[in-house]
C-alpha cells in the first residue's frame, strides 16, 4: 500500500486529481482503448473532481475517451431528486466535461429488477476491459461505497440495506430528517473494487481517522471493509493530517519519509 | 462527440460561460435550448444520453427571461389606438422596434377611444391562431373612411400571435377605458367614456365588440355594476386591473374579491394615499385579498410618473407584486415633439410628455430596459429583483409562468443576454437571436 499523507483537504483533493490526471494522459486513451475510471460520491471527493473540472477547462484533460463507473446509488430516490448520486455526478462532474453520456456509468435505483441491474453492471465493466483506476471513500464506518459492516469481502455489485451509521452520516443531505433518508441502495461489491487493477482511497478529515487506523493498521477484517484492499496488490491511500490522528506516529513517520 | 438523441433530432444549443436567473437569483449555469424550449440537460444526459451540438460563449453574460409588457400604447410614430389604413404594419414595426429593448412579449394597449375603434364588423374573418398569416381584412366600407380619427377597426388587427424574428409576440391587447372614472380620466378623451351601469357585462361587450383577443382590461371599480362586469371577465380569463379610478379602499378590496388582480400605473390616475383611506394603494398590504391570490401592481419606472421615494415605498410594501410597464406612447423612440395618443395630441420634452398645452402627464417614452435600470437603481433592489419585475412577475399576472418569465426546463426560450449595466445585448425569441446589439460583436 502507498499512503500519501498531505497537509489539508484542499492539499490532499489536488494531488488525487493530478494523480488521476496523469494516469488518463500516460494511458493516451483513443477511439479503441479507453481508460476505465471508477467513481465515489459524497462530500471527500468534491475538491478532487473541482480540481479534474480545472484541468479539463484549462485544456489539459479531456474525458472523451473515459468509461466512468459509479461506486453507488440510492434505492427508490427518484433519478432527478437533488440527492441521488445520478444529480450529484451531474452537477459535480459530468456536466463540466467533456464525457460522451453513453460512457458514464451509474447504477438505476430505480430499475424494474435491482438484481438484474446490478448483474448487468458488473458485465458491462468486464465489457469494458475491467476498471484501470477505482477511486473511492471511506465511510465513518469503514465502508467501501455501501459495503457496510459484514459485507464479505469478495461480495460483487448488489442491493444493501444501510447500517444506521451510514443514515445518519447522511441525514444532514435530507434536511436532517432520518425519515426521508433511503434505507437501501446498489453498490459495488468490495470483490468488484478489489478486481480493478489501482484502487485510490480517499480520506480526510478527523471523524475518519478511526475508520483509516482500522483499516491499515488492523487486520482483514469484514467489519472494516476498507481493510480489504490491504490484499489488493496497487492501493493508494491519499490523506490528510487530520485522518491520521489515531495511527502510529511510527506509520505516519514511515510513509511520510518514502514519500518523495 | 456523437449524440443519438432518442427524443428529437432538432439540434441543440448549450449556451455556455453565463450568469442565468433561475430560481430568483443569478446562477453560474449554462443554458440549454431546443426546439424554441430551455432544454433539461441533465435529462438529457441521463434519459437520451444526448450533448450538445453547438456551444455558444455568452462572454460572461447574464441571460435572463425576455420583459413582458403588459402596457404599452405604441412607440415610433404608432399609436395602437389610432385606426390608419396599415394599422397592421404599425404594430408588426412596433413589435419588431421593442426587441431592442429586450421585450419578447406584449400587450398593445388601447386607451379609452370611441366604439369604432373597438368594433368587430360583422364581415370579419376571425383571427387566424398563427398571426402574420390571418391578416385581418377591412371590409370595403370601412376602407373608404380610412383616414378618419373616428372610423376604422383597430381591435379585431389585433391578433394573439408568437414572437419570431419579425418581433416580439403579442399575447392580446390591453383595453384601458373607456369604463373609467372622469375625475382621473389623465389623457384620455372625456367625450369617450362610458358607464355600464345600465347593462353591465352586455354594455362592455356592446362597446369592445369582440373579446376574442383582449387579454386585460382596466376599469374603475366605484362604477355601477362593475362587480358583474369584473366577474364576468374574470370567467372569461381576462386579467381586470383598476385604474383610473377615485375608488376607496372598500371598493378596490371588493373588486379584488370579484376576482381583479391588477393595478393600472400604481400612483396615477387614482387617489393618492390617504392614513385613513388608502384607496387603491392600500391593496398592497390589503388583509382582505382572498387566500392564495396575489395583487399585481403595474409601475411606470421612469423617475418621472413616479417619484423614487414612492417607487420605493410600493416596491417595500409589496415587492413580489410589482410589475415593471413602459406605458408607452407613439413618440417613444421618437424625436421630442407633438405626437398623437388616441384622440389627443401630446408633446414630448426628454423623457416628459404632456397633453399639449397642459401639464397632465400623458404615457412615457421610456424604453422597457430603462425602466428595468432604472427601477434597479431607484430601489437598491437586486438585479435578479429588477429583472423580475419585468418578465417573472408580468407572466404570472397573466397566469402563463409555465411557459414564459422564466428560464425553467420546458420553457419557451425566450431570452436576453444583458451586460452588468443591464443593457441588452441581444434578444432571443424561441431559442433563435432576432436582435443583437451591432457595437459588441460575439
């Protein structure tokens, strides 16, 4: 594993976006062979994807040749609902840049059989060519998009219920109000991520800094979920100095000194 | 990029690097037009998997929902109350003059004339839905008087059509008189006004002849029977605004209640506002307006009708009510000097006009969009607020906010792009620029 610790969000946001940046440029993706990206959602990746939107304005990335797959989406929340994750990539991502719509990929949570649709995203990423880079978050929970505590580590894409945590987490997006939160949602199995061939997690902030300790400094564990990725041969862990506040002094000096 | 839009073939416009009015405030949100509607693009995005096939640079613009003037009496040397042989080449060059002023939409506006004006002739072809194309004929009779101030037809010319590069749309004519009150006639002719007390609704239709294409009418609500009249017209969709009136509070709340929504120029043509008997003026923070209704309030902001300080108090008192109006006359867009209003002659001094030889106000010269700046700079107000006083607040007078006065998905696109100073840089009508401003190119 690679853990990047950087000074702040805005710091941390910045190097996982150049770090994306790159990946697509030295891929030098074309008609025939497009880079696959794998999303997240949620309040730790919005100055990442600020910072691609900069970059693709600038005229230094274009996404014409990106398969994008998102992490997640909410059960029974209308697509148009300010809250689903299909109005937050449009809003945050998708309609800044300049990626073709057929190529952005996000489960239907609202699809006639969830099953069925959560099977045929996990074929159309194999169509792809499997996922190049799956950037993701971590949950206060230690979640991996919704694989909530006991979700087995070699789950694929499915329906989950959500653990009151992850309610909770979330209320604040529903006016606080738990009663209006979704219950349930299709997410990416934590065996679907580990299948990608980079996985880049994101994490900042205080309130994660157990989450993060759990999942590195402890073992596999499927209550973590995040700790999975210990066994995945390329992750990267991109932080700030507050997620790290309940590591090792030893972990963090480490990784601080490798890094160049 | 390929699109394979499964909705429409027709091509689509992202308009891009601009500041939008939606949601009553100024927004950094691209604009998306097709097929003459503003286009939802993340529906777009997600349901056809469509993009855009032409982006335009708005260089930092602020797009905003056409004005809508709901009075308006002619402008260039035409007066909508004056019967002439091309009458209807007078309003078509009217309509086509005002998209420089941003506006998209109108009501032509006839003040109180003699019943020739108003008449349909039985001989009349109706109107044809699509405008240009059903040009009213005038019946050989009538031709033979043209020319006269009496005769002639004005009210069946006008005809309820869409905007287009030929100008701006007309959603129906405003009648203003001649069911008015002596004491606040203004400028229009004493020998001319009538009552309905005798016959009521059936006097008004004796006198307009045809309601087909009259989408407001001002009246004073102290007259006789007015309350049949109001709720009459109301039935019929037709917007009824007080004015020109010496009505009290009482009567103005009554008519209200009978289902009027609208003020004529607030301030003119009624009693001024009195601490015991508010009259007219007391509708804006009136008690007695039946739940879920709103009073509008037509205001001439040309720093002369109107007094900024009353400007401002009406604004206070009842911002989501005021609607911004030209009351523009046949010399607007003129040189200063003696025009025709109807029956009278006006003289035009700057922005003043006068019943010649008096010092009766008689209609403005001001431009749409200086009454917008102006109103904006009188008040403080936001420019999301002064820009709405002109498009959201006229539309939802006319109940028709679904369609127009908004930038909302599924709208009519009808659009203007302004700079910060709020002058019109070009007008869109139906997604489509029928008028740009030649100075700045794009």
């Amino acid at each position: 594993m690679r853990l990047v610790i950087l000074e702040d969000y805005d710091q941390a946001s910045e190097w996982a976006a150049k770090y994306i940046c790159n990946r697509i440029i030295q891929f030098k993706p074309n008609q025939g062979r497009y880079f696959t990206l794998g999303l997240p959602t949620g309040s730790t990746p919005l100055g990442c994807y600020k910072k691609l939107i900069e970059y693709h304005k600038n005229g230094d990335l274009s996404f014409k040749y990106v398969k994008t797959f998102n992490m997640d989406e909410y059960v029974g929340l209308p697509r148009n609902h300010p809250e689903s994750y299909h109005s937050y990539m449009w809003n945050n991502f998708f309609k800044h840049i300049d990626i073709d719509p057929n190529n952005a990929h996000i489960l239907d949570g609202n699809a006639p059989d969830l099953q069925a649709e959560c099977d045929a995203f996990e074929k159309k990423i194999e169509e792809a060519g499997g996922i190049d880079l799956f950037v993701g978050g971590i949950g206060p929970d230690g979640h991996i998009a919704f694989n909530e505590p006991g979700s087995s580590l070699s789950s694929r894409t499915r329906l989950k219920t959500l653990a009151m945590d992850t309610i909770l987490a979330n209320a604040k997006y529903f006016d606080g109000d738990l009663s209006k939160v979704p219950t349930m949602a299709l997410t990416v199995g934590v065996g679907t991520v580990m299948d990608a061939r980079e996985v880049m997690i994101l994490i900042t902030g205080a309130h994660k800094a157990f989450a993060l300790y759990k999942a590195i400094e402890e073992g596999v564990n499927h209550m973590w979920t995040v700790s999975a990725f210990q066994q995945h041969p390329r992750t990267i862990f991109v932080c700030d100095e507050d997620a790290t506040l309940e590591l090792r002094v030893k972990t963090v000096k480490y990784f601080k000194d490798i890094s160049p | 990029m390929p699109s394979n839009k499964s909705v429409s073939d027709a091509p689509i416009v992202q308009f891009t690097n601009c500041r939008i009015l939606r949601g009553h405030r100024l927004q950094r949100e691209d604009l998306w037009v097709r097929e003459g509607k503003i286009l939802n693009p993340e529906k777009l995005f997600f349901d056809e998997k469509g993009s855009a096939d032409i982006q335009l640079d708005c260089k930092d613009s602020i797009i905003a929902p056409g004005f809508i003037d709901v009075q308006i009496n002619g402008g260039f040397g035409v007066d909508f109350s004056l019967a002439t042989d091309d009458f209807k080449s007078g309003i078509d060059l009217v309509s086509q003059k005002i998209l420089s002023h941003g506006v998209t939409s109108f009501c032509p506006t006839l003040v109180t004339s003699p019943p020739s004006v108003y008449h349909q002739v039985r001989d009349f072809l109706p109107s044809h839905p699509q405008g240009d194309k059903g040009l009213r004929l005038v019946p050989r009779g009538e031709r033979a008087k043209a020319g006269h101030v009496e005769t002639g037809i004005v009210l069946p010319q006008i005809s309820i059509r869409n905007g287009g590069s030929h100008g701006a749309g007309i959603l129906g004519a405003h009648l203003e008189g001649p069911f008015i009150s002596k004491e606040k006639k203004g400028a229009h002719p004493e020998h001319c006004l009538r009552t309905f007390e005798a016959g009521a609704f059936q006097d008004l239709l004796t006198t307009y002849g045809s309601l087909d294409c009259v989408r407001i009418v001002t009246l004073a609500p102290e007259m006789k029977r007015s309350s049949e009249v109001i709720q009459e017209l109301t039935k019929r969709g037709i917007c009824v605004s007080l004015g020109h009136s010496v009505a009290n509070l009482s009567q103005a709340e009554e008519a209200v209640q009978h289902g009027a929504t609208f003020i004529t120029h607030l301030f003119n043509a009624m009693l001024p506002f009195h601490h015991r008997d508010p009259g007219i003026v007391g509708l804006l923070t009136s008690d007695k307006i039946p739940a879920g209704r709103r009073v509008f309030y037509g205001m001439i902001s040309d720093g002369i009708h109107t007094n900024p300080a009353a400007l401002r108090i009406a604004h206070r008192a009842h911002p989501k009510g005021l609607v911004l109006v030209t009351d523009a006359i046949a010399g607007m867009g003129l040189a200063p000097g003696r025009h025709t209003l109807g029956q009278q002659v006006v003289e035009i001094d700057g922005l003043n006009t006068y019943i010649a030889g008096t010092k009766t106000l008689s209609g403005s010269v001001a431009t749409m969009d200086i009454c917008v700046r102006h109103f904006q700079e009188a008040t403080g107000c936001s420019v999301e607020t002064a820009l709405e006083a002109a498009s959201l607040h006229p539309a939802q007078l006319l109940g028709i906010e679904h369609r127009k006065g908004t930038l909302n998905y599924d709208s009519d696109a009808d659009f203007l792009m302004l700079n910060d100073g709020l002058y019109v840089q070009a007008t869109y009508i139906a997604g489509k620029e029928v008028w740009r401003q030649d100075a700045l190119g794009m």
